[in-house]
C-alpha cells in the first residue's frame, strides 16, 4: 500500500505540474510510451533479498523494465535503492532472487560478450600504457594485432587523447583515466553497455565534459546504454529516459521518457526546472513511505515496535559499492 501511494504521489506531483505548463514545455517530461517491436532488454518480475532470516535487506522488488535497443536509459533513485543490484543482474554477476532477465530473449545466466560493465574506478591496468589498455582485451578477443591497433587508435582519437598513447594511466587526471575506460568499452563494441555511476568521482567540470562527450558518442553509434546515477541533473541530462526507483524496498516508482534536445546543457532552463519539480516529487513520496512504514512498524498501542529492519542498515557488506550521498545530493 505504501508503494502504490508513492508511486502516485510521484506522478500526481510531476503531472500537475506538467498540465500548468505551457503547450510548448509539456512535452518534456512523460510517462514512457510504449515502443514497437522486441526489446532488447527485459526486467520480469524481479526481485532479490540479501541476507536470510531476519536480517534479510529486500533489495529489488517487482521490477519490471524494458529496454528497446538504441535507448539511453538512466535509472535513478537514492543510495539503496537497488540501482547497482539490478545492473549487476543485467550484468550476469549477480542471480536475482525471483523474476528473470533475458537479452534479446535469452535468459541472463551469468557474464556475456554481449555485455559490458563500467565501474566508477577506472579498472585499468596500471603497468600498461593507454594503448596497451585498449589493444589488450581485443587481443584476447581474437582480433588480429593489427585490427586491434587501428581500433585502438580510432577510439583513442574519439575520446579526444590523442598524444597520450604512451601515457600510463598514473600519468593521467581522472578525467583522462574514465575517458580511456570508455574507449576500450566501446572498442569491445558490446551490444549494450552497463555504467555504474562512472563520473560520481570527478570534479563538477570535468564530469560537465564526460557529459556532452557521452552523449556526442552515443548519439553517433546509439548503443543500448543503462546508466546508474542518483543525480537527477544527470540524468536529464543523458537519459532520453529515466526510470526512477525507491528504497525499501527498491522498486520502480515512474519510467519516463525525456525529450529535451540534444545535445544537453545542464544548466539549461527547462532541465533545471525538471530536475527541481522530480526532486521535490521524490521528497514527497519519500515522506508517504516513511508514513506507510511508521504505521507498519507501530504496535496496537501505537508506540514503535521494534524492527529487525532497523539493524539492517549497517549490513552493507554483502551490497554492491556505492557513491555516498542522496538522491540529487552534490558529491
């Protein structure tokens, strides 16, 4: 009861304020429109406990998510609400508790060539030079030496380090280090690419630039991306759609398709306004949860009853990591 009232406190707050816009804005932001054809993705039913017994965390509740090929989806909520969890389910590196997740109708069992992860650490090996990284994997791919060089040099040139090709990655900022875990992603050319907050360690400019260079790739070659981030500037930014999650447990509370142009300025009017009016809904449906809770938690005296839940919290270490900071929280 308390999620389905989130859910449309949610939806009432973003709708209402979509019907007092002008003709010309209320196109930005609404709820996903459903797409023709197979999807690449799909999220069923999906659910996953951590722990058993009484400590037991519900991670992942009831979630259901299609994902067509070519969409640039960003799932957004605060830290717990599952995002990584279910990114490393679409990863294969984590089974799900219920529910199934197939790509391109086969059920993920485990890692896929199909698939590739990017961490917020950069992941690159420290003894080998930039052009080392990126010819390394594709090597043992079985790609010949000289198809993997020029791929190497081709990706090395789209992420804007050319004259770093010798560079290790110590000699690098941390800007230059996540550029070069992107261009040996997508040399790899995987069918769809999983990010896990990958910019939530830079500084406000250099992930200002990840930005406008992520969506200049992705509007080139239209991978199928999943992105994870808590940031809903972010999110507007390189989503043409975000599915916005709740913790406690984690589930979907709106899937929406954003369509601003591109490309995106952060700073631009009608994003900025988005973002503060998802924020506030958030806030909002947070409290009807935290209300829901409270009463589920009150005994028939209506003093709090204790809850194995509360102990819970502090089990984080068999979760995903995670970036600190809440749900549009600066970092």
């Amino acid at each position: 009861m308390g999620s389905m009232r989130s859910m449309r406190s949610v939806w009432h707050a973003l709708s209402g304020w979509i019907r007092g816009r002008p003709p010309r804005d209320r196109g930005f932001l609404v709820p996903r429109r459903a797409r023709l054809g197979p999807p690449k993705i799909a999220v069923a039913s999906v659910g996953h406990r951590f722990g058993t017994g009484r400590r037991q965390v519900v991670a992942l509740h009831d979630v259901n998510i299609a994902v067509h090929p070519g969409e640039f989806v960003c799932l957004l909520g605060p830290s717990g609400c599952g995002k990584s969890t279910l990114l490393y389910a679409l990863a294969g590196h984590l089974a799900p508790s219920g529910g199934h997740i197939t790509i391109d109708g086969v059920e993920v069992h485990g890692p896929g060539p199909d698939r590739l992860l990017l961490f917020q650490d950069h992941a690159l090996f420290p003894w080998l030079s930039v052009r080392q990284n990126l010819e390394f994997p594709l090597r043992a791919r079985g790609r010949s030496r000289a198809d993997a060089a020029a791929r190497a040099r081709a990706y090395i040139g789209l992420v804007h380090l050319d004259g770093f090709e010798q560079a290790l990655p110590h000699q690098l900022s941390g800007g230059m280090r996540m550029r070069v875990q992107l261009a040996r992603a997508l040399a790899m050319d995987p069918a769809v690419l999983l990010m896990d907050e990958p910019f939530a360690a830079l500084d406000a400019q250099t992930r200002s630039h990840m930005h406008q260079l992520l969506q200049t790739i992705w509007l080139r070659d239209r991978k199928t991306v999943v992105f994870v981030t808590h940031d809903v500037r972010e999110a507007l930014v390189l989503g043409d759609r975000v599915v916005v999650m709740a913790a406690r447990p984690g589930r979907v509370l709106q899937d929406l398709d954003v369509n601003l142009p591109r490309p995106r300025d952060p700073d631009d009017a009608p994003l900025v306004e988005l973002s503060r009016r998802i924020r506030g809904a958030l806030r909002e449906a947070e409290g009807v949860g935290a209300d829901a809770e409270a009463r589920a938690r009150s005994g028939p005296d209506g003093r709090a009853r204790k809850d194995p839940s509360d102990e819970r919290a502090a089990e984080g270490a068999d979760l995903p990591p995670r970036a600190a900071g809440g749900l549009g929280a600066p970092r």
